[in-house]
C-alpha cells in the first residue's frame, strides 16, 4: 500500500506551509560542484506535487491520497524515470562509462551554475543571442519567460533551400526535462516551423523518444552538454 509523503515550504522559524502530495518521478546519480568549487556525486530526487488537496484530517491521511496516487500511475510512464545523465549507469548489468573526463564535466557544472544565476527573461534573451551567433538570422525573443509556449522564433537561411523557420523553447532548469515539454512545443509550432528545447538540465528517455516519434515532427534537444560543446566550438562569449 502506498505511504503518503507531504511536501512542506520553510516560510520562517519554525513556520511551515502545507505544499501538496509529493510522488517520487526518478531519482539518479550526477555530479555537482560544492562551495568551494569541487566536482563531487550526488543523488537527486524529482517529485512531482500535486497541490490541490482538500483539507486533511491529521492521521488520515490515505483516503485523499489514494486517488491522487491513481491518477499519478496511469499519467507516468517506465521511462519517464529514466534520465539521460552524464554519470555511469547500468543498463542490463552493463556498466556504461562516462564519455567526458572530469575536468570537462566540471566545466560543464560550472557553466550551469553560472547560467542558473540568470534570471528566466535574460536567459532567453543570451540564447536568442548564442542563436543568432551560431548562424540564424531574424532571431526574435517573443515575451517574457513562462512555463509553456514559443520562446524565441528564427530563421535559418541557405542558398539551396527555402528559408527554414526555427521556434525554440529555452528552459533555465534545475530537474529534468518529460516527455510532456516536447509534446506540449509540439503543439505550439506554428505552420511548417522546426522545435527545439533547449536547457540547462537532463531530457527523460520518455522525451528522447517522444522527440523522435514516427509521424510526428521532430523536435531538437539540447542539454546542458549539448550547450556547453556549441558555446565552446563557437568561443561565443557569455
């Protein structure tokens, strides 16, 4: 039988606010850097919260959790839980090493950091910046940052081809990115436009397969690494 687990916010000395449900998504290693600027493993946990609870009667707490939880197992899917991470997995007993060395994942971890201090608008507006920088033309930021929609729209010129619309969501996270992100750009292109994602954080397996899925237009991901190698090939200046 599940075990509720309740999510509560720190909002003084000893004054605590009721947040929701919590139900654990993934959990997995990567790497972190400390105060003091080292490279060291950790484990993250990613919950999700459901917040809209009716009022809870202390000890009972199953009834109201139950079919939230429900709801929770047929939403997720087995590889929602799986994260495409930079650290060494197993995978049918198989010890996967990592591609990039320690100083590179450092560099990376710091670059992170760096842009996670960002706010979410100037984030938006510096990969409109690193966009256009990298070869796209009438690169244009739509609004202020928010959880949904197009985030920035350009173009890609060639003298072989038409002019390719590009529309691209930008996501200054912390926890991974699910396949609910991709399917929701998808469904925010506008006519004969190509999606990308891009973020300071992990894609789920899920998402990986739904940005590929058959039939469907294909959308672009691009993780942290991904953003760490474009800005160091490009020596683009942050």
């Amino acid at each position: 039988k599940p075990v509720p687990i309740l999510g509560f916010l720190k909002e003084g000395v000893n004054q605590y606010k009721f947040i929701g449900f919590l139900f654990l998504l993934r959990n997995y290693q990567d790497y972190q850097l400390d105060n003091q600027g080292n490279l060291r493993a950790v484990w993250l946990f990613e919950f999700q919260i459901f917040s809209d609870i009716p009022p809870l009667k202390i000890g009972n707490f199953n009834d109201p959790f139950l079919p939230f939880y429900n709801q929770f197992k047929k939403e997720i899917l087995p590889e929602d839980t799986i994260i495409d991470s930079l650290f060494p997995k197993k995978k049918q007993d198989e010890i996967i090493l990592p591609k990039l060395d320690e100083e590179t994942i450092k560099s990376i971890e710091t670059l992170k950091k760096n842009l996670l201090t960002i706010n979410p608008y100037e984030f938006e507006v510096l990969m409109s910046k690193l966009i256009e920088y990298t070869g796209f033309v009438n690169v244009e930021v739509t609004k202020k940052s928010g959880d949904d929609g197009i985030d920035v729209n350009a173009f890609l010129k060639h003298r072989f081809s038409l002019d390719l619309s590009y529309q691209f969501q930008v996501k200054r996270w912390k926890h991974s990115v699910g396949r609910k992100e991709v399917a929701n750009l998808r469904g925010s292109l506008g006519f004969n436009s190509f999606g990308v994602i891009i973020s300071t954080s992990h894609f789920t397996s899920s998402a990986i397969n739904e940005s590929q899925g058959t039939g469907k237009t294909p959308i672009n991901l691009v993780g942290m690494k991904d953003l760490y190698e474009i800005i160091k090939e490009t020596n683009f200046a942050l």
